[in-house]
C-alpha cells in the first residue's frame, strides 16, 4: 500500500516537466492556482535544455497568423480538426510576442535572429531552464523530481496520480509528458498511455524533423559537412514541387539532415508520401533522390501522433472524454516545423490549460 501524500486534494496535478509543464507550473503560480509538478528525471527541462544543440530556438518572433499558417502542411488530407485550427485560440493568446516579453520580463536577455527565430542572448538553453526554475522556487511551487507517475486513475473528487512511492489525490490533471523521441531525456509516451487507458484515441506516431537515409557517396563523403545556404524540395510522383525550404542540408554518415531537410520531411510525413522526390542544393550542387527512408521516431526532433486532437477541447485544452482531464505540448497530436515552433506549442497550449482551470 502506497502512502497517500495528500487529504484534500491538490487543485492541479502538473505530470511531465518539460517545456509544457515548466509553463503551466508558472502560469499557475503567476494567476495563485495552487499546484504540483511531478516529473520523471532528476532535473526539469532535460529536453529543453538540448533544444538547438544547447542554444534554446524557443520562438519565432512573428504574428500569430503566420504562426499557424505554417503549422499545415501541403498535400495532407485532414480528417479531422486541423492543427491550425486546433492551435488558434492558444497561440491568439500566447502568441510569440507575448511569450519574447515574457521572457524579458524576467531580465532574460534575448537575440532575434534575421529570420525572426528567438534565442537567449547568452546562447545557452540553462538560461531558459533556469529562468523557469528561479519562479517555481520564488513562488513556492512544490516541485518533484526523480518520480516517474506510474498510473492515473479517475476518482471521485477528481484523480488518483500513482507514482512508486506515494500516490497523489488531485482535481485537475495536466498531462505534459511529451512525445516519444528522445526517450533518454524522459518523455517515452507514459502520458499517451494514460489517455489511452481513459478512452482517448491515439494517433499512431512517426518521426518529423529528422533525417533522411541515402547511401549516395556525393553525400557520405561528405559526412560532418553543414551548408547553411542550402535549400531542399519535395516533388511528388506527378513532377508537381509540393514544398521548398531554404535553409541549412547537413552532410551525414547516414544520409540528409539540416533545417531544409527535416521541414521536407515533415511535409512528405504529413502528406503521407510513399512515393517522392527531394531535391536538395548545396555549394552549387543539385542533387535528387528518390523515396529517402526517414532515421528513427526516438532520433526526431518531435513526435508526430499523439491523442487525437478530437479527443481535446482546443479553446480549454481539456479531454473531451474524461472532465478535469487537461493535455498540452507534444503528447498531443500537434507537431510544427523547424524555427521555434514546438517549444511555442507547448507553452500555449500549456498557457491555456492553465488559464481554463484557473
Ligand atoms: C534535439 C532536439 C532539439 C530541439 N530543438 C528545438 C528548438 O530549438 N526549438 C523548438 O521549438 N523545439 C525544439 N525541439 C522540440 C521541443 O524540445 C519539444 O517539442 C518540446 O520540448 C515539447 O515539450 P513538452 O513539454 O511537451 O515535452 P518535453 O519537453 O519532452 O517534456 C516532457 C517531460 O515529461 C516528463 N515525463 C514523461 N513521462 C513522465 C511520467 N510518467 N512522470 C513524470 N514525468 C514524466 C519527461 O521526463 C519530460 O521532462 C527539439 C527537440 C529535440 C529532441
């Protein structure tokens, strides 16, 4: 028998703290909503802190509809509520504007690159993860580390959070836990799973923004090798160019990689591409191939699939199944391209979340 750390429940359960549920543990403590944040490794924001090899691209500095507009993809065949659609009332009121004065209103020193992306000035995604840490800890917000939740279970007054050494009563549960890429860094589906087991469906998951796998020696050779000036198009069986990017083609030993190549592949991933062409450009050289296979869903960038987004309320962030239930960040079925978009996801529909509770 586990203990029982609580009698009166808590008013929010925050399960997962990552980008998502660093946010809403603020946002929760900013509006005086009593909460706790539970999370599986020993530190917070173990993804976040690797975000853009350790630099934090946590936004990109344009207006909200720009902001949404590039969450579709061209060529996918929408079955039920759009990403953009689903995302609109989060990012209308956490748009990147709000969350760049955020962060400066936390004296964190920022840097707008030319092409809007946002950074801390100091280059170091610590400084992101600390600017949260240094707010839970002012303002008194009991945080968990080293404690995956192991179960939660629908009760009464609310839930049940179970975790290997005590369990938990709570009102509200916010379930922040991520996707399923880079496992090592906690996030392994454990949220997907407990939405599963309370009626939620699951979108099946496939990896986007991640490399693709050629064998081609005019790649290989050149493995180690970034060009930041590059470009890659996708062009579908019929000769039609679906999608083009500018931006960085990195040489691997396994293949394509770089900002051009991940945001094709989330396209080709989305529109659901068994047959194409990407056409890539670096240093004066164009290149095609054919059919690239995708590296693994645990080496991308973000997870694509998740609940159903018809599964959540996308004006409260709330489960249509099961009341008091809320979801944000990756664990949904929500993913953007390169450039500061999925950090930006996570905190709005976190930001919303908590405001509905609240
Ligand atoms: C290498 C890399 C670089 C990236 N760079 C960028 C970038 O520059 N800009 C950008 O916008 N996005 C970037 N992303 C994507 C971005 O990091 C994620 O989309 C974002 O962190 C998702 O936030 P989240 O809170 O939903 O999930 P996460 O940040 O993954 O947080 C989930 C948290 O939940 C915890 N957890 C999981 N299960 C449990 C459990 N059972 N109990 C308790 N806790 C649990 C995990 O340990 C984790 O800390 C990058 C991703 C990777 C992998």
């Amino acid at each position: 028998m586990q203990t029982q750390l609580n009698h009166k429940p808590a008013k929010l359960a925050i399960v997962g703290g990552g980008a998502a549920g660093m946010f809403a543990a603020a946002v929760a403590a900013e509006r005086g909503l009593p909460c706790v944040l539970i999370e599986r490794k020993a530190r917070l924001g173990s993804k976040v802190l690797m975000t853009a090899n350790g630099r934090c691209n946590f936004t990109k500095d344009i207006p909200p509809d720009r902001f949404l507009r590039d969450l579709e993809c061209p060529g996918e065949a929408v079955a039920g509520i759009s990403r953009s659609r689903f995302a609109a009332d989060a990012i209308r009121e956490c748009p990147p504007r709000k969350i760049i004065a955020g962060f400066r209103s936390l004296n964190v020193p920022l840097r707008r690159m030319a092409d809007a992306r946002m950074f801390p000035a100091d280059g170091k995604a610590a400084t992101i993860v600390h600017a949260f840490g240094d707010i839970l800890r002012d303002s008194g917000v009991p945080v968990v580390t080293n404690c995956p939740v192991s179960g939660l279970q629908s009760a009464k007054n609310g839930f049940i959070v179970e975790t290997k050494n005590f369990t938990l009563q709570a009102e509200n549960v916010l379930i922040a836990t991520g996707g399923v890429s880079y496992p090592k860094l906690g996030s392994v589906g454990d949220g997907q799973n407990f939405a599963r087991r309370l009626g939620h469906r699951l979108v099946p998951y496939r990896p986007g923004l991640i490399g693709l796998e050629t064998k081609d020696p005019r790649i290989t050779r050149l493995a180690g090798r970034r060009f930041e000036d590059g470009r890659a198009k996708v062009i579908t069986k019929d000769g039609a160019t679906l999608y083009e990017y500018r931006g960085e083609v990195d040489c691997e030993s396994f293949g394509l990689s770089g900002a051009a190549v991940y945001n094709c592949q989330r396209v080709i991933e989305h529109a659901g591409l068994d047959e194409y062409t990407i056409e890539v450009w670096f240093e004066h050289e164009r290149l095609r191939f054919d059919n690239l296979k995708p590296r693994p869903v645990k080496e991308a960038i973000v997870t694509i699939g998740g609940v159903a987004l018809d599964d959540v309320n996308p004006s409260t962030m709330e489960s249509r199944k099961v009341p008091r239930l809320y979801f944000a960040g990756e664990v949904l079925d929500l993913d953007g391209p390169t450039g500061g978009y999925n950090l930006t996801l996570a905190f709005a529909t976190a930001r919303k979340a908590v405001a509905s509770i609240a």
